[in-house]
C-alpha cells in the first residue's frame, strides 16, 4: 500500500510545477512529505484527506494500483475542460496562490461588523464562512438588510445577499475578494490585518464595494471580523445577520469604536 502511495502522488505531483510547490500549497514540509513519496512514512489520517481534498480524489484511490490510478486520473483530466493552462483568469492568478502563505489557522466561521454602504449611520452584521478547498482559501459572505425601516418586518421584506470569493495571505495581510453569487452585479474587496495571538479573537480592517441605492456609490467602510470557531449552530448565527442601530445594545463598546474611530468620518467614506 505504502508504495503504492507514493507513485500515484509523484503522478498527481507531475500537474504541478514543482513539490515544493505543491508542499507551500498544502501547508506540509517539504521533508516529511518526501517520505510519503518514497513509501518511509504514510500520512495521519487528517494529512491523507487534506491531501485527497486537495487534488480531488478519495482517501481510498490514494492507494489503488499505479496502473488503476493513472486511467482514473487521466479519465478526469480529459473530463476537466478548464485547466490552469487553458483558463486566462486561473492563470492569472496562479501566481498568487503560489506566493501566499497558509490561511488554515484563520479557518471557520466569523461575524462581520460593518458600517452599512447602502443605510448610513446602521451597523451590518454579516456571517463570513472561510474554508480550505485543494489548496485554495475560499469564503462565503451571507448578508440581510430590510427593504424598509419599519417595525415588524417580515421575510418577503429582507433582502438577502450571498457573496463568494477566495483568500490570499500576502506580505502580512489577508486580501479576499467576492462578488454577489445572486444577483451578480457587484464585486467587493476586504484587507484585514491578521492576528498575531495564539487565539484569533478579532481581525480590524477595511472593505470596499458599492451600496444597494439606485446611484451604486463605490465605498469604503471599517470592517471587524469576530470569529466564531470552525462549527457553529448556522440556524442561530444567521438568526443575528440583520441591520442594527449604532446604539444597540446588541453591539458592544469594542466593536462601535473600532467602526468609528480613526480617519475615515462616521466609518463610511462614499467616492462621488
């Protein structure tokens, strides 16, 4: 089995440009995964499905005959119509999955606090999903806002929003980028500054993009990132995603004045 293992990655290593390469992008030494190439170690279990995951194969066709392998691979190759080497736009971006660095401990859920782009003068709390897929840093962004400010709003009068995009961790700081996967007429881009503690807690930033009016203004708000943890009640989370008033006492001190303080006016700054 062991050497079985080790031919079939030095296939699936073959797609790629290097095994440093495929180590930077795994997040896995460069020495310990040479010996899962040689057939001297095997992975633990959470290594081997990290590894499946990221060249999409099962744990268990990991260890299939070489030969068996190598029709199952080339199978799905000629299946896939776009590869990084035919696709403009994963060319292009190629060269920063392989320049930045690992997201993994950032991974999970988090609250997302923001001045409003679309209702000035309300904060928005959003629920940010970051994972890791193959490799690649990817989050989703669910968001809710009320047609109107009246009382007893009901469901046919919230507007749902859900925004996907992938993550880089470039030069000490976090770039994610997104568009709105419903309607598909915005994009929008957030810079935060990572943590340098043992446990993430809260992540400052900042997230440009456009309000929901009818102008379609770009603009610029402070941004806080609360984490959560990696698996969270998703009912009651999404429960809280909704517009509040600057003086909810839902919102604490911590997170109004990281919204407010600083160089950007009320947190919200619209370009004309």
């Amino acid at each position: 089995m062991s050497d079985n293992l080790g031919v079939n990655l030095k296939l699936l290593c073959s797609h790629y440009r290097s095994i440093a390469q495929v180590c930077r992008l795994l997040s896995i030494n460069r020495a310990q995964f040479n010996k899962y190439l040689s057939g001297q170690s095997q992975p633990t279990s959470y290594n081997r499905k990290r590894i499946g995951d990221f060249f999409g194969v099962e744990e268990y066709e990991l260890s299939l005959p070489p030969d068996q392998f190598a029709r199952l691979i080339g199978a799905r190759i000629t299946d896939t119509p776009s590869t990084p080497n035919n696709d403009p736009l994963a060319s292009l971006l190629q060269p920063l999955r392989e320049h930045a660095t690992s997201l993994s401990r950032y991974c999970g859920y988090y609250f997302e606090y923001s001045n409003c782009m679309s209702v000035p003068g309300t904060i928005l709390l959003s629920l940010v999903h970051l994972r890791e897929e193959r490799g690649t840093f990817l989050f989703e962004r669910q968001e809710r806002q009320e047609r109107s400010a009246t009382a007893n709003v009901q469901a046919e009068d919230w507007v749902r929003c859900r925004y996907l995009g992938a993550a880089f961790h470039l030069q000490d700081r976090v770039f994610l980028i997104d568009y709105e996967s419903l309607t598909l007429n915005e994009m929008s881009q957030t810079i935060l500054i990572p943590s340098y503690k043992s446990r993430i807690t809260r992540l400052n930033g900042l997230k440009t993009g456009v309000s929901s009016g009818d102008r379609r203004n770009p603009a610029c708000t402070k941004v806080v990132w609360e984490y959560l943890g990696e698996e969270i009640n998703r009912v009651n989370a999404y429960r809280q995603v909704m517009l509040y008033r600057p003086d909810d006492p839902r919102i604490d001190d911590d997170i109004r004045q990281r919204l407010t303080v600083g160089p950007i006016s009320n947190g919200l700054f619209e370009i004309e």
